[in-house]
C-alpha cells in the first residue's frame, strides 16, 4: 500500500488498515493527517492545513469498516513536518528489504527513505528502524531461548545421528536458565571422519549478540587443505570446565580410541591446554607458532629473530633443527635460553611432528578462518545465530560437491599447485638410481638424500609428513618417466573430497511446524555488563603495521615512524623534523616573552595621568629604542633558558 487511493464504499478488513493507509497517503504526499471520532465503530481521517476529511464505519460483522463519506481535497501545500514516517511505518514499508540486506548501513536507509517518500529522517530513526525489523525477522532475543529445545529436536529430527542438545542450570528463584548447546551434525561427522585427516583445529571466539558468551568450534581439514567445520558450542564462559565439557562430546562423536594417529593443534586458550593432558595425554598436541612467537617477540623483538624462528618451525628433521639451535644461541643466547625453558619442540617444529595425519601445518587458520567467515551471525541473536550457521554449512557443503563433481582431476587443484611448485625447486636436484626404485639425490649447495619410491619416503622427511613429494623425490621420479600426480598421497584424491563432502546436510521445517516439548521456559543466561565501551574492533598486535586505507577507502600515508633514521634540517638531530624541533619551539616561546614584556612596558607609559593632566607631558621620558634585540643582543635567542628566564626579569625591574 504505496500510495492508496480512496473513494465512497472502499472496504478495508479492519481500522487498522484504513489507518495505515491514511499514514501512507500523508507520507507521500507530505499532508498532516491526524484522526478523530477514533473508536469501535468509526474513524475519520482529516487534513489538518485543509478540509480533506473521510470518514468510515464499521459494517455489521462489526470488523470491516467502509468509507461512508469523502469531503473536499487538498488545497495545501506539500510539508516536511508532518511526522508520520516513524520507525513503526518505517518498518512496515521497509521490512522485506531490511530482513534481505541484514547488513544495510544507516545512511544507506536514510537515503532510501529520501529517494522514496522525500523525508528527511534522523540516523536516529534509521537506527531504531532497524533494531525493529530485526526483532521481528529474529523475534525477540529473550523469547528465542524457549525455542530451543524445540529446536534441537528438529535438528534431530531432520539429521538423524546428529549431537544436538541443551542444558540449563537453576538460578535462585527455581528457574530454568541457558548454560550451553552443543552441535554436531551427521553431515559434517560422517564426511570427516571418511574423506579427512586426523586433524582438529579448536578455538573459541567471543558473540556480540544481545548476550554475551563464547562459541567453542572444532574444525578440521579437507582434502583440498581448506577448512571443514565438524562442531560448535555455545557456552558461559571459556575456562578449563568448559573445554573440556567440549572436548569430551567432541572425543565420543568422532570415536576417537588410537590417539596416537590423532593430532590438535590450538592456540594457548585459556584451560585447553589442560583439558587436552586430561583427556587425550596421547594424542599429538601442536601449538599455533605465531601465538608462539607474539610471546617471543615480546622480549627478543627483531626480523632476524623472527626468521630464525620460523626456519627453526619449518625445519623438516632433527638434525637441522639442532644446527639452526645452535646457531640461534651464538647469535642470541637470551632467545634461544626462552625457547628451551618456555616451548617444546614437538609442540611447535616440523622435524618432531608425527607423520601419521600427513599434515605439517603450524598455524591454526582453519578456525580463525571459520570464525572470520561466521562474524555476521555472531551478532544476532541465539536462535538466529544457529540457523545462520546450519544454513552457511549447508550451502558450503552442496556448493563444494557440485564444484568437486565438474571437477576432471585426479588430484584436488589446491595440491596441484603445490606439486607444481615443487617441481620447480627439483630443478636444483640430481638423482642418481641405486636399484629397486632407490635413490641418491645430490642438491646444488652440496646436501645429500636418499629417496624410495617404493616406500614413498626421504630422508628429508618432508614427503613423509605432508604427503606430497618433495622436490628430491620430483628428480627421482622424473627419471621412470611416471607423472609425480601418481605418487602424492589419497588424502587428496578426488574420491577423498567426495566422501568428505558427500553427506548431506537436510533442511528444516519453520517454527510453526515444530513439535512442542512443553518442558518449561527457558531463560537467558545472566550477563554481566563490563565497564567501557564493547570493543567491535581486533585488537592488533604492537609490531602490526597500521591500516593503509581509512573507513572511506581512502590511501592513508604511511608513518615514517621506526620506519626510517630522519634528521632534523635545523638542528641536525635524529629522531624528528624540522616542524617538531625543540629548539625552534624554544625561540618562539622566547619572541612570544618578549613581545608581551615590550607592550605591557609601552601600555604603561602611554597611560595618561587624569589627575594631573599637564603632569603626564611633563613626566613622558623620551622614546626608547627599546627592541628583544637590544635586550637580548644578536645571539640571546640562542642562550640557555635559565639565561631566558634571567633576563626577562631583568626586563621586569628595569
């Protein structure tokens, strides 16, 4: 109802409609439209600036109302302050498009609404409008937690052999409240657990909905070395309790029974670390290097340090490790001591990880990437964040198979171009055949390996832990004349992508389809509200370059700040310019004195004497040359400031 029209004997279903339809006709056409003899059985609609009226009466099912009477037009002009486009009209005009782009800036709507209705609306208004239509697309956030229970059980239902489920704790007064939910599909389990490595990722990250808490996700690895979620939690808070609340679902849905073909790499969360020695003490547990080194970096700072230690991390066997340790201790010996008594070489370095999960990453992206990629539905509220989470990896899930399946290769394109970057460096390999598909390999710089294509292995073990081979086995290979795609490992087959991403994630009905459990209501966890303003922005590391570009994508000008040994033009000093030296600020600050000191000197004896006039000619001294040079001579600005100091007060008693 855009811009209605109205005639004797229009029938509306209700009041409220014909009300509607009145706000809407003043919002276009810019009329005060106000209401009378506004109640069960009539309403009329006037103009205030002229004598437009209608008037209408309910029927006699006593809820249609028609329009009985129409009287005059308008004979005003257009105005602006008829205030009838509020967040409610607003909203009902506005909502299809507000549920379809979330993520619509407030300028973007009062932009809209002036293009529309020609309107101008405060950001305010625009603001409100959408805090609106967000509780009626997401329903209210508090009313959202009853619904889940009932949720879960759809989530069941829809996925059968999936983990879903929910669990409250009793607050003082005997209530039900939020604790934590967990998810795990059947999907995303079957398909990790038949085409993925052995290899989890876990991280937690903050919500910014409207109550707090912490989303706990374990992600895992795909045969395209790409991220596959596999389960998420919401819970209280991140601590030793919680994680390893997570930690034990997550161990009983993917069966984990052998833990030395497992491998988890984390970050330093807070209690992980022991909820993982308490669980699974046999499992192979990596630590993220670049958490490793922000710790590092924070008493052994430098580039040369930090190359040292990521050639240290991607050292692919113990002897050049042990070199590159050594060779860090006679450059650095304060470095190398912190990494012996705070770190643990097979928490961190290549050339102690196990080769089983034929993985060798060292950071843990695969959450941070899932997390990144999940920041819009973070923001919303409980129920709305979960269905905006099933719904990202539903869509992920068909999109990846449909793509795989256009796919020709034998091997995942990603792999690819790491083959063909290996190749490239094989150039500087020679392989010589010693019988029964062994080889001596001999590199440019002198080192030696041995390679066996039978066993696919190195002696420089790095086709032993990720799989792929290195570029010693690339010489090697290249003399049988066979394809290298031949020799790299199933985990990145085809097939492998395809029973990973094979399972299907199935939808879910609406809400009003729903089975009530009728278990009681469920109330929202207890926030507490922390001082300061919420941080919407991540907080960046100290040594991280700033941003190059403002919030408008302007090119913002790189500070030559640590970045460059300036001196100043003035005073030949280093460390600043000529526009923030000291000395040139010290010279103004002196002429400034003395300016002052010279006209409050002439201010005085330029006063007349009111009382005597004939006395002020006669006690005028003669003028005086009086300059700061003169006082100060030629070189004076250039004195100490004690001698500054010194002077003006000499200037005072004279």
């Amino acid at each position: 109802m855009i811009d209605p029209k109205f005639e004797v004997g229009q029938i509306f279903t209700c009041k409220q409609l014909f009300m509607k339809a009145c706000k809407s006709h003043g919002v276009v056409h810019g009329r005060k439209i106000k209401f009378s003899k506004n109640d069960g059985r009539r309403a009329t609609a006037y103009c205030k600036d002229c004598s437009w009226k209608v008037s209408t009466a309910v029927m006699l099912d006593k809820k249609t109302f028609q329009i009985k009477s129409m009287q005059g037009k308008h004979s005003c002009g257009r105005t602006f302050d008829h205030g009838l486009a509020n967040s409610t009209f607003l909203v009902d005009r506005y909502k299809k498009e507000l549920a379809a782009m979330a993520d619509m800036k407030v300028n973007t709507l009062t932009d809209k609404v002036k293009t529309d209705v020609n309107v101008n609306i405060s950001r305010w208004q625009a603001y409100r409008t959408k805090k609106k239509a967000e509780s009626l697309v997401n329903g209210e956030h508090e009313a959202q937690y009853n619904k889940l229970r009932n949720y879960c059980r759809e989530v069941k239902r829809a996925n059968p052999g999936s983990n879903v489920f929910m669990t409250t704790v009793e607050d003082d007064e005997g209530e039900d409240r939020f604790e934590r939910l967990y998810i795990c599909l059947n999907a995303c389990k079957t398909g990790f657990l038949s085409g993925c490595r052995p290899v989890v990722g876990l991280d937690g990250c903050h919500l910014r909905g409207p109550h707090k808490g912490v989303l706990l996700t374990a992600v895992g690895i795909d045969p395209n070395d790409q991220l596959y979620p596999i389960a998420y939690a919401v819970v209280e808070i991140e601590n030793k309790l919680t994680w390893k609340w997570f930690v034990g679902e997550l161990l009983n849905d993917l069966q984990i029974r052998d833990e030395n073909h497992w491998t988890i790499i984390t970050d330093k969360q807070k209690g992980l670390i022991q909820a993982i020695q308490e669980l699974l003490p046999d499992v192979e547990h990596r630590m993220c290097v670049r958490h490793m080194y922000n710790n590092f970096k924070k008493l052994h700072g430098g580039l040369a340090l930090k190359e040292r230690i990521w050639a240290l991390a991607r050292a692919p066997y113990k002897n050049l490790f042990k070199a590159l340790m050594e060779a860090l201790k006679a450059v650095d010996e304060g470095a190398f001591q912190w990494l012996v008594d705070n770190t643990t070489p097979q928490q961190w370095s290549r050339a102690y990880f196990r080769t089983s999960p034929k993985c060798d990453i060292l950071l843990n992206n695969l959450c941070e990437s899932f997390n990144s990629s999940i920041l819009e539905a973070r923001e919303r509220p409980i129920l709305g964040m979960l269905e905006t989470i099933r719904l990202y990896l539903m869509v992920r899930m068909e999109n990846k198979r449909e793509w795989m399946q256009k796919y020709t290769g034998k091997v995942c394109p990603k792999i690819l171009k790491k083959l063909e970057k290996v190749k490239t460096a094989s150039s500087a390999c020679i392989a010589t055949p010693s019988g029964d598909w062994n080889y001596e390999v001999r590199c440019m710089y002198g080192d030696r390996y041995t390679v066996n294509l039978a066993s696919r292995t190195c002696s420089c073990r790095r086709w032993e832990l990720n799989g792929i081979p290195c570029a010693h086995a690339i010489s090697a290979i290249a003399l049988t004349k066979e394809s290298p795609e031949n020799f790299v490992h199933e985990c990145y087959s085809k097939e492998a992508y395809m029973k990973a991403y094979g399972p299907i994630i199935y939808p879910l009905n609406g809400e009003h389809l729903w089975k009530d459990l009728k278990q009681g209501p469920v109330l929202p966890p207890e926030t507490i509200k922390l001082p300061g303003r919420p941080k919407k922005v991540r907080r960046k590391e100290p040594d991280e370059p700033p941003a190059t570009t403002t919030s408008q994508g302007q090119t913002k000008r790189l500070s030559r700040v640590g970045l460059m040994d300036y001196k100043c033009r003035k005073c030949k000093q280093k460390g600043h310019n000529s526009r923030k030296c000291p000395s040139s600020h010290d010279q103004e600050n002196v002429q400034q004195q003395a300016t002052a000191i010279t006209s409050s000197s002439q201010s005085q004896q330029q006063t007349p004497n009111t009382m005597n006039p004939g006395a002020n000619k006669q006690s005028q001294p003669q003028q005086s040359n009086f300059t700061p040079e003169a006082v100060f001579g030629a070189s004076g600005l250039e004195t100490d400031t004690n001698d500054q100091v010194f002077s003006c007060f000499s200037i005072c008693s004279y």
